[in-house]
C-alpha cells in the first residue's frame, strides 16, 4: 500500500467522522469565545513588547538557519 492510498484513506476517515451540524451549532454557541482569545492574544503581544523593550535582543540567526535546514532536509 503506497502513502497516497494512506493518506486518501486517512482523508476520507475523518470526511466520514467529521459531522458539519455539530460543528456549526458549536460555533453559533461559543462565538463569543473568540473576542475573548482574540483580546488575551493582543494583550500578551503587547505586554510582551512591553517588558521586552528594557532587554537586550536575542541572536537566533543561527537558530533559526539550523531550524530550517532541518526542515528542508526532513520535508
């Protein structure tokens, strides 16, 4: 069985699982939920700003560079 039979079997499993009603009835109930995640978001970007202004930068150049050649090469 090759990975594309896989991965369309796995696709179709959860198209089977996935119930549209109950998920928009969740969403029509819990609306609300995402001002107030949207409003925790901002705060902790702008508090992070904020306390982050008095300290000295990270260096993540070379972080970051290994970061993405490992991706690349396990991708």
């Amino acid at each position: 069985m090759n990975t594309m039979s896989v991965l369309a079997l796995q696709e179709y499993e959860f198209e089977r699982q996935f119930n549209e009603d109950e998920a928009i009835r969740w969403m029509q109930e819990n609306w609300k939920k995402s001002f107030l995640f949207s409003a925790l978001y901002a705060a902790c970007i702008l508090g992070g700003r904020h306390v982050m202004k008095q300290r000295e930068k990270f260096e993540l150049r070379k972080p970051l560079v290994l970061w993405s050649l490992t991706l690349a090469a396990f991708r």
